[in-house]
C-alpha cells in the first residue's frame, strides 16, 4: 500500500490544471535501462552522440521503410507494398475500405507483438487494410540515433500514405495511424507531413527519454484527431512513457503510471498496446472527464464519459484528460 501511496503522490506533484504537462529532460538520469522489441531491458546513455552517418542517410531516403499489408483475405501473410505502383494495384489493398497503419518501437520490426496482436484485433472488428510498417533500419540502432532519426522516418510514412492516395484514390479521411512507444512519435511526424489532415492517430505510451522538450513529437495538431493513452509514467514520472499530453485527448489508465498486474515498467508500458487491442475488440474500456492530475491521481474524475481506444475514425470527444480504471488481466 506504501509502495502504491508513493506512486500516486508523485504523480500528484506535476500539475493541479488540465493544461500541457510539460516535464524537463532533467528528471531523467543519463543512463537508463529502456526495452527493447523483445521486452529486453537495455542500457541506454540519454547523452550519447547519435550516428549522424546514418541519421543523414535515413534523411537522404525516408522511403528505406517497409510497409506490409494484411487483409481478411491475407490476414498472417504479408504482401510488401512499395512505391512502385504495381505493388499496390496487384495487391489485396480495397481503396473502399478504412486504412490502419501500425508502427513499432525501439528495436522492433514487422513482428513485434504490438503489431500482430494491433493487426488481429483490427482484423476480427472490421475488412481493413492494415499495413505494418516496418522501420528496423533505423529501429535497431542506438537509442540516441533513433530519436535523431525518428522525425525523417515519419517523413517518409507520411509521404508513402500519399503516394498510396495518387495510386488508389484513398483519403486522408480515410486513414488511422497507431503507434507505440517511439512508434508514436514516428506517426505524429507522418501527421505533420499531411498537414494535419489524416483522420486519426493513436499514440500508446509515447516514449518519454528525450521527448518531452522535443519539438517533433506526437502534438494534437498532427491529425484531425489525436488520442493519447498514457501506462507508464513511473515514480516520479521517470518511465518508458511520459504523462506529458500530446493529443486532443490523453486517457491515464489507473492513473498512468502503474498497471494492474504488473511488477515492472517494461509490463506497465506493453499495456497501452494490450488494452489498446482488447479496446478494438470490446469497445468496453471507459473513462471520465478529469479537471487535472489530482483528480487522475485520487480517481475523482467526474466529467464526460468517453471510450478509451477502439477503431472509430470519427470519435465525438469532448478535449481533456480522462482516467479508466481497468482489470489485471485481458479484456482489462
């Protein structure tokens, strides 16, 4: 219970309005142990100088990312999508259906658990086109590189989801981008590429380590909607995610910082992809408008309802911050 108490009083301390809840780098101490797209805990030096050799080379070619489509008519096997048009047109991709694209984080690849169980929910709830994309290239190095790299490689998503329009006809309004942990950012970039007019993007647990003074990560003005879902801020807001806001809506299961069920951050973080996915299914997971942190913290919340997640592209919010309370286990 102690353990728990100090939890929640540190979080308590960030801020009493409903206002951006912007956090210094300072908290963080130059080496941390960050996961990897095993769940592998690494050592990382916040401090560290990036590889600018490949920064400038993932600058020089944002469209070194591989995209891989699943439908219902290839729901386990992939079909590579690539900018020659051909690719697409003889593909399973159905311009009449809604486009979902999920990104990895640190050290993933297309088979990172996010993606597959993202895909599968998406799957079973609607006949979309889901494309995975894959940015390991730039994904497996050096955690300081990758954040250096991040907003090129956004870049260059965004630039394929064009290239996808002139080719099929879709529209912006047509497409939501999810994103875990680094992945987040990845997306937020790709929305600001569009101009802000994609329709929706989903950040689960933005990464916090060298994000939260960025300028180029997930803000609500990079898609006509913007939701947040924050599990890991950790004692003291020092986790793998941050409490920052970043969308028109920022939800806080539990209050954000620890999970039901979990004993690690690494748990704790993975639950935004889990509840994000058992969301898709269920569309079960509720929570209620908050008027700031405190009422977050002391689960006092007491304003609109919303539903955290889901694949709606046109969700009627009113803008704030919510907590959900959920259960330990799937469905949550």
């Amino acid at each position: 219970m102690k353990a728990v108490l100090c939890v929640l009083l540190s979080v308590a301390v960030y801020t009493a309005t409903a206002g951006p809840l912007d956090i210094g780098e300072g908290k963080y101490s130059r080496f941390i142990e960050y996961p990897d797209g095993e769940g592998v805990f690494r050592m990382v030096d916040l401090k560290a100088e990036p590889n600018t050799e490949l920064v400038n080379q993932i600058e020089r070619n944002p469209a070194d990312n591989e995209y891989y489509l699943f439908t219902r008519r290839n729901p386990t096997s992939p079909q590579r999508l690539t900018s020659n048009a051909t690719s697409v047109l003889m593909s399973n991709f159905n311009p009449n259906s809604p486009t979902v694209v999920s990104v990895h984080g640190w050290m993933g690849n297309l088979d990172a658990a996010n993606n597959i169980a993202i895909r599968d929910a998406i799957l079973d709830n609607d006949n979309c086109n889901v494309i995975i994309m894959d940015w390991s290239k730039l994904a497996s190095a050096d955690y300081s590189t990758v954040v250096a790299g991040v907003p090129a490689v956004g870049r260059g998503l965004g630039q394929f989801l064009n290239f996808l329009g002139s080719v099929t006809g879709i529209t912006l309004d047509s497409i939501h981008l999810i994103g875990f942990s680094l992945g987040a950012h990845v997306v937020g970039n790709a929305g600001k590429q569009l101009n802000g007019r994609v329709a929706r993007i989903t950040g689960l647990d933005p990464a916090g380590p060298l994000w939260d003074w960025n300028p180029n990560r997930l803000h609500s003005s990079d898609a006509v909607y913007v939701e947040g879902i924050h599990t890991d801020a950790g004692p003291n807001g020092i986790g793998i995610g941050f409490l920052t806001t970043v969308g028109d809506v920022d939800f806080y299961p539990n209050g954000g910082a620890a999970q039901p069920g979990c004993s690690t951050s690494q748990c704790n973080h993975q639950r935004a992809w889990e509840k994000f996915a058992a969301s898709v299914t269920y569309n079960h997971l509720t929570g209620r408008r908050c008027s700031g942190t405190s009422e977050i913290v002391s689960d006092t919340c007491s304003g609109d309802v919303l539903s955290m997640g889901n694949a709606d592209l046109t969700k009627q919010v009113t803008p704030g911050l919510y907590r959900v309370n959920t259960g330990s286990e799937y469905p949550f």
